[in-house]
C-alpha cells in the first residue's frame, strides 16, 4: 500500500508541474481546448461523475484520479 501510494503522490507532483489547474470549471475548460476554442495545453481539476460521461460521450478523454491531501 505504502509504495502505491509513494507512486500515487509522485504522479500528483507531476501533474502539478506540468499542468494548468482549472479547478471546478474542468468539464467547460476540457470542451473548449477539444473544440478548439482555447489553445491546447495540459490541465487538470475536478469534475462530477456526470460530467465524465458527458465529456466521454462527446469522444473527449478524460481520467478521473484521487487527488491525495498535502503531505505533512
């Protein structure tokens, strides 16, 4: 469990890094960068479960993750 989760926070920093955060807008941020309304980039946020299987339905890839708390 400990070396999943050690795998689990490293790819969590790497997102972090390497990916624009659009919090709670993930779902209309997601359409506009597939439909070519903004620039393609990296980004990450949250979405409801609806939302996913919307997105989904319109052929845009998406993949839910838990997202861990800071580590202390």
């Amino acid at each position: 469990f400990g070396e999943a989760m050690a795998q689990l926070r490293q790819l969590q920093r790497k997102i972090k890094a390497e990916c624009r955060d659009v919090g709670t807008d993930f779902a209309a941020e997601a359409r506009k960068i597939h439909y070519g309304d903004s620039p393609a980039e990296n980004i990450y946020g949250q979405s409801t479960a609806e939302e996913r299987e919307q997105l989904a339905d319109e052929g845009i890839d998406v993949v839910a993750m838990p997202w861990l708390p800071p580590e202390h």
